[in-house]
C-alpha cells in the first residue's frame, strides 16, 4: 500500500460496502483517493442490484479529513481547487440514488466528521470521536458541516462544537443526535450492513421519494411538503411497485420487488 492508499469495496448482499484505506494518517483524503472515492459512489449507486451503501475506514479512523501535510503549502487557487473537490464528495454523498450509511469505526474529525453527517445515518463505535477541530488551526469548515450539523444536534450544539474545536465522543455524539447508534467497535460495520439490508427491504422508488420529501421539507412550508408527498405517493402508484407492496401486506407474505429494468450491472 503506497501513501496514496486505497479504496476497497465489498459487497453483503444488497449492500456495497466502501472501506477508505490510509491508516497510516487515520484515512485523511488526498487528491487521488478523494477522486477514487467520488468516482466509486456514484458507480456503485447506480447499480440497480445495490440498495444500500456503508461508508467505513480502515485501522482505527473513520476519516480525518484532508490531509493536512497537501494544505499547509498549497497556493490559494490549490487549496480552493482542494476544498471544492471535498465539497463535491458530500454532493455526491447527498445525491445518492440510495441510502449511505456512515459506519464510524474511530476517529472522524474535520472533513471527515462532516462527511458523515452527509450520510442518511450514522452508526458509531464506541471507540468513535467525533468533532470540528478547524478553529483550532485557523480554519473553517468547508464541507458543509455549517448546513448539515444544526439539523443533526440544534443551534446550540453545532455553535459550541464548531467554535471551541471539542470533539465529542460516542455516548455524547447519540444523547445530542449526531450519531443514531452506538454498539462496540466489532460489530459497528456488521451493524450498517444489517440495516442497509433492512432499508433494501422498501420499495426502492417509495424509499427514494421518501428521502427527497425529507430533504425538500428542511426548506419548505407545511403547504409545500403536503403538495410534494401527494405528487410522491401518486409517481409511487404509477411509476414504482406500490400495487405489489399493497397486495403482499393484504396476502401476508413478503413483497417481491423488482430491481429498475435496463441498468448495468456490477463489475
């Protein structure tokens, strides 16, 4: 394993499972894993036959973010061309056609810990540290912790976390709402696989809508979310496969969903 690491993916049935690999410096991104990681969700979300994606790191980092050692030097056009790039990773992460699942096996700090909140859930270790520690060396943070940590933890948190730098350990990340979960540091991926397993188990065009009505609603009125879920549930009766979920609750027996019709597969 050379310094630009790896990036290894795994598959648990309907669940594609994506491990960042530089342990040496806790899984910080660089330029060419960055671009690996980017390149790899939007494969693997596309594939029909994954429902779910978990996101972990190798060793005992979840994710430390950028690699400092590519920013102390870097001149104002790299360092933006930098940030940008880790920003298009949460856009990526956000528009995910499924739900990613953020498996935080330890330390998850900066980018890293904002690349989590990106995800649709967070499962932690607990052994996992979480935080902001920008302040603390003259930065802010740049991936949209500023949009995403306030609608985890409240005004009040977010504020107290991105202005001292304190990070926040597991049982203190679950009591505030940045973590949905907490179990030991063996079972945190085997825990984000079972879910993903039990998310495949909706119907993947309801399940879809029901993440964009979540979404579109952070912004918008009482009125407009009632407008966007009749226009949801309606493209589910006509577009998706509500009439096999309705008939398989009325027949008490599991629903068979079918995987969207003219997708690629998995290499």
């Amino acid at each position: 394993m050379g310094d630009n690491g790896f990036l290894d993916v795994a598959w648990e049935g309907p669940v594609a499972v994506l491990t960042i690999g530089r342990p040496e410096v806790l899984n910080a991104l660089n330029g060419d894993l960055l671009a690996r990681l980017i390149e790899v969700l939007r494969t693997v979300g596309a594939d029909p036959s994954v429902r779910a994606i978990v996101l972990t790191g190798a060793g005992r980092a979840f994710m430390a973010g950028a690699d400092v050692r590519l920013m102390v030097n870097a001149s104002l056009s790299e360092f933006r061309r930098f940030v940008e790039d880790i920003q298009e990773l949460t856009r990526v992460v956000r528009a995910s056609s499924v739900p990613v699942i953020a498996a935080v096996n330890g330390v998850a700090v900066g980018a890293g810990c904002e690349i989590a909140c990106a995800c649709d859930i967070r499962l932690a270790s607990r052994t996992a540290v979480l935080g902001f520690p920008e302040t603390r060396i003259g930065l802010t943070v740049t991936s949209g912790a500023s949009w995403l940590l306030p609608r985890l933890v409240g005004r009040g948190w977010a504020r107290r976390m991105l202005f001292t730098g304190e990070t926040v350990e597991a049982d203190e990340a679950y009591r505030i709402g940045l973590v949905d979960g907490v179990c030991e540091p063996e079972e945190v991926v085997a825990m984000a696989v079972a879910l993903g397993c039990r998310l495949a188990g909706s119907e993947p065009l309801a399940l879809r809508l029901s993440r964009t009505l979540l979404d579109a609603a952070e912004e918008s009125s009482l009125e407009t979310a009632l407008h966007h879920e009749v226009e949801a549930i309606l493209s589910c009766v006509s577009e998706g496969q509500a009439r096999e979920g309705l008939g398989a609750f009325l027949e008490k027996r599991e629903p068979s969903y079918r995987e969207a019709p003219g997708e690629g597969v998995r290499s």
